[in-house]
C-alpha cells in the first residue's frame, strides 16, 4: 500500500489548540458580545476548499446555522488546493483538504498553519453499469489511467475504448489518486470532471467510462470496483462502511481542514461543534467515519491554546 495511506494513521484531530470548554458555551459569548454591540450583528466565517467535502460541509453548515444565529458561514468549493491557497492568501478562514499537503513545501516554513482530520472517508473507483469487470488491480489502474491499457478487451471485458474521466489539478482525490497508483502522466485520453456529481453522470452515461469520486457521492446508478486488500493483489475488498472500519478498503483517507486563527471566535465556535455528537451525527449520514480520537498534541508553527 501507498505510504501516502500509511501516513493516514498519524493524523487525528488536533482541536487542543482551543479552549477546551463545550461550543455552545463559546456561541452564548458571542451573542452577548454582539448584544452589547448592536453595530456588529453576526461574526462571519469562510470555509473553501475540497469538493469531496462539499456536501457533508454543506449539511454540517445548515445544522449549525440552526442551532445557533451568531456566526453565518458562506462556504465554496473549487478542490483541496483551492482550500489551502485560500488560507494562505486570507480567503478563508478554514480551508478543506482531501490530500495531506506538506504545508512548509506548499506555503513556507512560516505559516502558522494548523491542520486536522475531522472524518475518514475512501476514493471509489466506478465503472458504467454494463461493465462486467468487477476488480481491478493497482496495475490495471496505473495503466489506465496512463494510458498504456486503452480498451476494456485487454483486461478481460467487451471490447470499447477505455474513457478515463479525471478532476483538475486543485482536486485533492485526484492527487491522492495518482500518487497511490504510481501514474506519472495521466493518459491523453482522459476527460476533465468539475466535480464529484459531474463524474458519476459521465461514467454512468458512457459503456467505457471509469472515474474516482468521493465515498459520499457514490450512487446506485454506477458500479464501484473492487480493489485490493493487500500487497499480493490476490484478495479484493468493495469500498464498504465496514471495510473503511477494518481497514481492508486501501484507498482509506483522512478529510482534513485547515486554519490559521482559533483566537478568531467564529473559528473558535465552528471547531467545537465539529467535535460534538450533533456533528458526528451528520458526518456519519454520509457514510463517513467520524474521528474518534479528539486530542493530540499541539506540533510547532500551530496556534497557542487560547485558555486552559
């Protein structure tokens, strides 16, 4: 397996970094603040980033939005890179990020920034519903998606011209993809996607379609692969709830978000309800596995803890 997933398992979330008292404490502050404030009516808050995360980020917003009044969310997606870029450039005040960038490579080695996994989700590989090949191996996806293996008869399906359908250059799982599988170059064949939604209706659309999509956005209208389970490539395991528990699913990933200031309250507010049950709750209507492990500890270049 990719040490890219390997690495996976060093990630957990790193919310120590704020005060350690429940959100809807830091949510009734801040509604006193703005009480005695009438010019300052609602603290505003900017997430950007990963349209693997959109969805789930979109449900997490409203049920937050419900729950309290003081902070108001506008949220875009545009992929992971997008997301980070938007941090560093002060876009956003929390980026979402379905790849582990190396941050001092991406934004120096003075960036201030804090990272951490707030779910684990998979890449789904899928294939047109009329598509008889039920596994693929690392092999046969390093081919395809070079280029090298161009029609379904050379691995044992009906013959067509294979059409690889790929994300843009911001997309974290396209990244995540292409380094697990070793692909240098992606084939010139390849299709570009916007989104998750868009590659699921251009392979289901297509005999010879194959894509990669979020665990989240994988519908009864495609067919997802089987993949390997391990470094023999002889047993193949289906992108399940169970299987991303077990850890037999390889293509395993932490969601993760990134941000610069917890002495923003805003910030502040929305992290600690990412850590209640009213959040796991959603995160787990999606298929996700929420983190269980809420603590770690703070590494150099992030924020001071905020109080005790």
């Amino acid at each position: 397996m990719s040490a890219v997933v390997g690495s996976y398992s060093s990630f957990v979330f790193s919310f120590t970094t704020m005060k350690t008292i429940h959100y809807a404490s830091i949510i009734a502050l801040l509604t006193i603040a703005a009480c005695s404030q009438p010019e300052i009516n609602h603290y505003q808050l900017r997430i950007k980033g990963s349209e693997s995360m959109y969805e789930t980020f979109l449900e997490l917003k409203n049920d937050f939005e419900k729950r309290q009044d003081s902070i108001i969310i506008s949220l875009e997606g545009g992929g992971s890179r997008t997301g980070l870029m938007a941090i560093k450039n002060h876009e956003a005040e929390i980026g979402l990020s379905s790849f582990p960038f190396d941050l001092e490579k991406t934004l120096g080695s003075d960036h201030h920034v804090s990272e951490a996994v707030v779910a684990y989700d998979a890449i789904v590989v899928i294939t047109n519903q009329n598509n008889p090949i039920d596994s693929l191996s690392d092999e046969s996806l390093q081919k395809i998606y070079s280029g090298t293996v161009y029609d379904w008869n050379q691995l044992g399906g009906r013959p067509g011209l294979i059409l690889p359908i790929i994300r843009d250059e911001n997309s974290g799982t396209q990244q995540f993809f292409v380094e697990h599988f070793g692909v240098k170059q992606l084939a010139p064949t390849a299709k570009v996607a916007h989104d998750n939604a868009e590659i699921v209706a251009k392979v289901s659309s297509n005999p010879n379609g194959i894509g990669f999509i979020g665990f989240a956005y994988f519908t009864e209208s495609v067919h997802n692969m089987k993949l390997p389970s391990d470094s023999t490539q002889t047993q193949f395991e289906a992108p399940t709830h169970r299987n991303l528990e077990n850890g037999k699913y390889p293509l395993k990933r932490g969601l993760r978000i990134y941000y610069r200031d917890t002495n923003n309250p805003a910030i502040s507010g929305f992290l600690q309800y990412l850590k209640s049950k009213h959040a796991e709750g959603v995160i787990e209507s999606f298929g996700l596995i929420p983190v269980q492990d809420k603590s770690t500890e703070i590494s150099a270049g992030q924020p001071p803890q905020t109080g005790p």
